[in-house]
RNA sequence: GUGACCAUAGCUCAAUUGGCAGAGCAUCUGGUUGUGGCCCAGAAGGCUGCGGGUUCGAGUCCCGCUGGUCACCCCA
C-alpha cells in the first residue's frame, strides 16, 4: 500500500473516454484535410538539442528563456522537450538532404509539445498541436493556402464563428526602420503610458502592439502601422496575400496589433480564433519565415507554416456543442453458464473477432442475469447464450438487446448470421421465440 | 513568475453557532432453477488535500504548504 497517492504533474492532463471521441474525429479530419492539400506527414523526436529550439525559436523569448524543459542527459548533452515544431522539422530537412525532394515541400505533423507555463483553460504545459510547414517557395499563394488548410479543416469540423487576423512582419531590411518608428511615436509619449508598457518599449517595442493595458488603447490608435514601412517587397508580397485572399472571398481582417512570440517570423504572420474558448482564444497561429533554415545553418530557403492547439479545438467544439460521431461499441457479448459451456465461449468470442465483429467475452462467471446486465451496459445489439444445452446441440442461443426477442443459431453458422443480422439483413426463416 | 477563488466517497454535493461524516449518481450483490433496462433491499467505498495551531471537542476558526480553477504575462 503505497502511502502517497500519485498525482498528475502539473499542466499534464488525462484524456478519457467522452473526450476521445472528439480527438478521434479531430485526427481523422486532419488527415483527411492533410491529405486533400497534398501535404505529407512527418514525424520529429519529442527531444532535440536545447541548442536548436535556442537558435530556431530565438534567445530572448519566453519560451526559450523560462519555459523550455530542458535537461543534461546521462551523457551530458543538455536536451529540452520540444516547445514548438518548426525547429525539429526544419533540423530534419537540412540533415535528411530534404531539399533534393521537388519543391515546394508540403509537410505535416502532429504530437505533444512541452512548455513550462501556468496552466488556465486551454493551456497546459503538455499540449499537442497539429502544425504544417511548406518549404521552399515565397509565392504568396503558398500562404493563403496555408491559412486555407486551417480554414478548411476548421469548417470541416463544423465551427462557423472564426476571424482571421493577418499581418505582416516585414523582414530584416524593413522591420527595423519600423521598430525605431514606433520608439520615435511613443517615447515622447512615455509618461502616459503603464508600467509595463514603458517596460516593453524599452525591451521590446513590438509588443506594445498587443496590449491589453486600458491607457494604451486611445495612442495605439494612433500609432504608426508596420503595413506603411513594409519595403517594395514585403509589400508587394503583402499586397498579393491580401489580393488572393479576396479571390477566395474569405473573410479576414488586417490586425497590425498581431506580433507573434517567436524571432523567426518574417513577412506574413495570422491568427485564427475561435468563439467558446476563454481568454486563451487563438486555436491557429503561424507565419512565415524565410531566414530560418539559413539561420539553422540550411541553404537559404524560405517557409512558412502553422501551429493549431489540438486541445483548444476540442474544448472549444465542447463548448459549441459542435456534433462528433459516437463512440465506436461492441456489438455483441458473448455470455455462458458453467465451465464447459466457458471453454466454448472463449473459442467462440475469438472466432466472432476474426470474422470483425466487435465482441466481448463477459468474464468472471457471474449469474447469467449480471453477464445481460453488462451486455446492457456495453450497449451491444446482441447477447450470445451458450449453456450446457446450447454446447450439447451445438447452438448458441442470441439475444436481440433491443427487441427481447432471441433464437437458436447453429454454432458454424453463427459469424454469418450476426454479421447478417447486423447489416440489418436478418434471415428469412428464423423461428423467434419470445421470452 | 504575479493575483483572485476553491479543496468532504470514483462523480455532483450536504453536514445548524465548533458537537457521532451523509445523500444522489456510478460500482458490486441479492429479490429461489438460465435472462438486461424499471422498481425494491443490501454491500463496498473517507486519515474531510497535507502539516501545524486554538479548543474539552475542528470538515467547520487561524497559520503554512501542496494541488486545482480562472485571469495577467506569454502562447496553440
């Protein structure tokens, strides 16, 4: 007897039954939307050198300065679970050669991510995401259909209520000249701004765009827009996004205030949020960015991808009551009286399985009324009955669970008969009995 | 990392001013031979999150810790 109960670490969650309906249907419609975009999948380990997710997801973020799980391992390499995606797979492509594949190269995967922060609804230090990556090509078009695989999978899975917000981060000849514009407009204004805000324009100015602060509402309205100091070809490709976006008639808007935490976004980076959730309300979050293979140490190639919190979809689809299929059942249980009547139902509950049907064994040799009432609780269609009658004649007595009603099948011919009568087509001339 | 609220059976919750820790649901068994759902009866299930303190006496009051929830920060 254990003198402490164990516990769940926090931020680690478990997922039972009633939820995994919703994450079994979320996967399928991923692969299915994967599959209809021509995106393949990858898998990257859940560990990397902490050097890369330092290097790719950038020194100074929260996420590599206070949130990584990293560790020295036995042989004294320092590792950290990964936080975020992007990293691993672009390590995967430069060290699998990947570039020799045709380009563009349309990936995706999905899988647990780690990161040390204080959980609240729909945030949890394990959390998994759904995330693809296009490498090699700058084309605009590549972002819109980017956002459109989130869109369409977010439609598949029935939300109606989503915003899409876009915007552009200029890149390293543009971004900078913007930086210094948004210090000249709020420095002299600096004694009105809060605390933390004043902070952030001295640590990292970009971040004043989104905050939350009431007396920075009125002076954001008036602050300069990255879209007005994008140079001739962040704009253009800006301009382009917008332009393909509109052929699609999708909806979104133009949201400057969006600046994403990670150092390697570069032009284009968007937002999905979704209604339902809490404050926590952005279910798809991505961009490009064109400097990062090169930075990793790869041929200079641009990218671009998403990251989509599998776990914010699911609550928020709880939450809208959105409608997911049901729980897969057992269709049949197989119960009996006494040992040799036992000997047979083990064979029997087997043989059910290797013609596919979904069967159970009711085990523990309970009276025949606890064996029904669990076959009543699995919410199987039919109860198999074997006694020592039914061994003697070679029969199996079925149940119908819904009906009542139930007859003598032939042993040999039971798989055909339940496969039968569970496509709805029962046999002719079978003699019911009522019970 | 900061703040607010919360913690009693597997779940949802009771327990008078500080006076014997309970109910519903779920689980198991039974209501006469081999028949489910409804009903009835019973069983099992608790160091009241943990550790101190006040008190004749603490689930209840006080302090600390841990955990949970929500928000900030940040992010999916």
């Amino acid at each position: 007897m254990p003198l402490t109960r164990y516990a769940r670490i926090t931020g680690m969650n478990d997922v039972l039954f009633e939820e995994q309906r919703y994450w079994r249907y979320v996967l399928e419609r991923i692969q299915y939307v994967a599959d209809l975009y021509g995106y393949r999948r990858i898998d990257v380990p859940v560990m990397e050198v902490t050097a890369l997710f330092v290097r790719g997801v950038g020194e100074g973020t929260d996420i590599v300065e206070k949130e990584m799980y990293s560790f020295e391992d036995r042989d004294g390499t320092w590792v950290s679970l990964r936080p975020e995606f992007t990293a691993g797979i672009m390590r995967a492509y430069i060290e699998n050669g990947l570039h020799v594949l045709p380009t563009p190269l349309k990936v995706w995967t999905t899988g647990p991510l780690f990161r040390h922060e204080k959980p609240q609804a729909g945030r949890y230090r394990q959390h998994s995401q759904f995330d693809i990556e296009v490498i090699g090509e700058q084309d605009a078009a590549v972002d819109v259909e980017v956002i459109s695989v989130a869109w369409h999978l977010f439609r598949e899975l029935g939300f109606r209520d989503l915003r899409l917000h876009i915007n552009s981060t200029g890149c390293p000849r543009c971004k900078p000249g913007y930086v210094r514009a948004l210090v000249d407009f709020f420095t002299p204004l600096a004694d009105q701004l809060p605390e933390v805000d004043r902070m952030r324009l001295r640590k990292n100015p970009l971040r004043l765009l989104d905050s939350k602060e009431e007396a920075t509402q009125p002076l954001l309205e008036r602050a300069p827009h990255i879209v007005e100091h994008l140079c001739p070809e962040c704009a253009a490709h800006f301009a382009d996004l917008c332009r393909y976006l509109d052929a699609l008639e999708r909806p979104y808007q133009i949201n400057y205030r969006i600046v994403r935490g990670l150092d390697y976004y570069t032009k284009t980076v968007f937002e999905i949020k979704a209604a339902g959730l809490g404050a926590q309300d952005t279910i798809c979050g991505g961009g490009r960015y064109d400097g990062l293979i090169a930075e990793l140490g790869g041929p200079p190639t641009p990218g671009i991808g998403f990251g989509s919190g599998i776990e914010r979809i699911v609550l928020a689809m709880q939450q809208l009551g959105l409608p997911v299929p049901e729980e897969v059942r057992p269709q049949v249980m197989v119960c009996y009286l006494g040992a040799p009547a036992k000997l047979a139902a083990v064979r029997l509950v087997e043989r059910l399985r290797d013609s596919g049907i979904r069967s159970l064994l009711a085990f523990g040799d309970r009276s025949l009324k606890a064996q029904l009432k669990s076959a009543d609780r699995a919410a199987v269609e039919y109860a198999v009955i074997l006694g020592e009658e039914e061994v003697q004649a070679g029969v199996a007595t079925v149940r119908s669970m819904a009906r009542g009603t139930q007859e003598q099948v032939a042993l040999e011919q039971l798989s055909a008969w339940l496969d039968a009568a569970l496509r709805g087509a029962l046999p002719a001339a079978s003699s019911a009995l009522r019970a």
